[in-house]
C-alpha cells in the first residue's frame, strides 16, 4: 500500500482537511506552489529581441553533444511533425524504471515493491495492451500490480490506454484538474473517467519510492512533470522528465511554458537532476535505448549528469526563447 504523509508535514499543511483525508488514503500529498513561483518574472519577447541568436546560442551549448543536438533540431522552427520511428522492445532503463514505447510516442512504468506507477498511458486500449501490458510481462513485472496511471497532459497519444488500464487492473488515474477539465472539453470519448487530481509539487509515494509531479503548463493548461528516483545497483539518480515536448504557437502560450520551464529548472537543479527521459523521441532516446541494450554493462547513456541535465534545459531555454521572438 502506498504510504501516507504525516498531517503534521508542513508541505502538506495547505490541504483542506477533507482534501488531506483523501490523498492520505491514497498516499499522495501537494507541495509547493504554482508554476510561476521563486520570483521568477514571466518571460517576454524585448522589442528588437533577434530570434536567430537565441537559436544559435542554443546550438553553441548543445555543441556536439547527440542529446541536446536532437533536442535543439527537435525544437527548432522548420522542424515538422515527430518522427514515427517503429516500436522498440521494451527495456529497463534502471532497475526500477521500463521504458515502453510505441516509436514515437513512450510510457515509462515506475517499479516498486508494492506495485507500479505508470506514466502516460499511450494513444488505445489496444496500444496498452501490446506495449504497456506485454512489455512489463517480458521484463518480468506484473501489470495486474499497476497502482496509478499518471498522465503528463491530456492529450489522446498520452490517456488512449488509461481507461482500460483502470478498468482491467484498477488502476487510479491521475491528472491535473485543467487537463480533465480539457479532456472533457475536446475528447469526452476517449477521455478515461475523471479521477485524481495532481497539484503543483505533489508528491505520489508507493512502495518507499517517491516522484515529484510538478506543473508545467503551456503545452497544455495542466502538463505536468516528474522528477523521478532511479537506481541501477548501488548507484542512486534522479531522473526528470519534461512533460510537453512540443511548445505552444501563442506569444501568450510560448511565455507560460517557458516560465513554467524556468520554474521546473529551477527545480531540478534543487532536486540534483542528473537524469534525462522524454516522452516522445526528440531527445535521441531511442537511440541511447537501443546503445543501453547493446551494452547494458556500459555507462547508461541516460545518465547525463547534472551539469548536462541542467544543459539540456538551458538549450530548451534558448530555443523557446528563438521561438517567442519570432512569434511577437
């Protein structure tokens, strides 16, 4: 059974009772404040501002690293639609963590000894059954012990699979409040019934390993991302990962992301992030998958370090920055 906070916790201490009793009951309790908390003033495009130097800026930090080279080419203006890479075999990418991709769209399963916590559900109840389902039984873990599905965002290719998870396994689905409030808004059919709710800084706790969800809106209103702990033997990591990889169109949309991205970074840094994972594959992570599986002895190729990790971010930085200029 997940474990429950104490209600004496000081980052639990702005819940209602009532709300506390429920999230107790399920192990989950909030912390922190919204996305745009630590002082950071909201990003704008300064008249003038040129496009093309935050973009090469951008690509000066990635330099000839293949992580963050991808992530700038991913985010860069004339890049189209993601890639629709075929589905890889499923993997551990650390002891506790699977990685279950259908190509161009993943779910990672966080493994703990009272069960599993799902993030993102992929695009069917087909495709959950064939990847999420299969893929845990190939590497040895049971999915009938899926405890909660979390969705990053409301979109199709990330909740297709959460319904039937629920109803198959009993699952407890969980999503920001502006993102069930999306669903139901722009896909009532393919939307898993409303459940959970995340709250900025949420800590969601089984079997003694704790994630952090932290909201990241701009892709959506309610995107969340986690900040996850990962171990490979003795070696303990933290692994985040960036809830809505595609940015906004919006000059209004493309300043909230980007100041929920500086917020986020602000807190991976806090948190000693040295590990990087993405949901879609803008980030080479399929191929550092299939180099971790050609040596799984080797160094894990998603282990960044946390100078690198806070890179990455960086790049992103520079790159949505390009993108808000040449949007105002």
């Amino acid at each position: 059974m997940p474990s429950a906070p104490r209600p004496d916790d000081p980052a639990v201490g702005h819940l209602s009772r009532r709300r506390f009793g429920q999230l107790a009951a399920l192990g989950l309790a909030g912390a922190g404040a919204g996305a745009g908390s630590f002082g950071l003033a909201s990003p704008a495009a300064a008249a003038g501002d040129d496009a093309q130097a935050h973009y090469d800026r951008a690509r000066r930090l990635a330099g000839n690293d293949p992580v963050l080279r991808a992530l700038a080419s991913a985010l860069a203006p004339e890049r189209g639609e993601f890639p629709r890479p075929s589905a890889p075999a499923p993997l551990k990418l650390f002891d506790n963590l699977a990685f279950l991709s259908a190509g161009w769209v993943s779910a990672m399963a966080v493994l703990t000894e009272d069960g599993i916590v799902l993030i993102d559900a992929l695009t069917s109840p087909a495709e959950a059954e064939s990847v999420i389902v299969h893929g845990l039984r190939e590497l040895g873990a049971r999915p009938e012990t899926i405890k909660y599905v979390v969705a990053t965002h409301g979109h199709g290719d990330h909740i297709g699979g959460a319904q039937y998870l629920a109803d198959r396994y009993g699952a407890r689905v969980l999503m920001t409040p502006a993102d069930w409030d999306l669903v139901a808004r722009t896909d009532p059919d393919h939307a898993p019934a409303r459940d959970l709710d995340i709250a900025d800084g949420q800590r969601l706790t089984l079997g003694g390993t704790t994630i952090h969800l932290h909201h990241t809106p701009g892709h959506t209103p309610g995107t969340v991302s986690p900040v996850i702990p990962v171990r490979a033997g003795r070696a303990r990591h933290t692994a985040m990962l960036w809830g809505g990889a595609n940015p906004p169109g919006t000059p209004a949309e493309l300043r909230t992301y980007l100041t929920s991205l500086r917020t986020f970074r602000h807190r991976t840094r806090r948190a000693g992030a040295d590990v990087e994972l993405s949901n879609h594959p803008n980030d080479h992570g399929l191929q550092r998958a299939e180099q971790l599986r050609a040596d799984p002895g080797g160094p894990n190729p998603f282990v960044l370090g946390r100078r690198r990790t806070d890179r990455y971010l960086a790049v992103m930085e520079s790159m949505l920055r390009g993108r808000l200029a040449d949007a105002s």
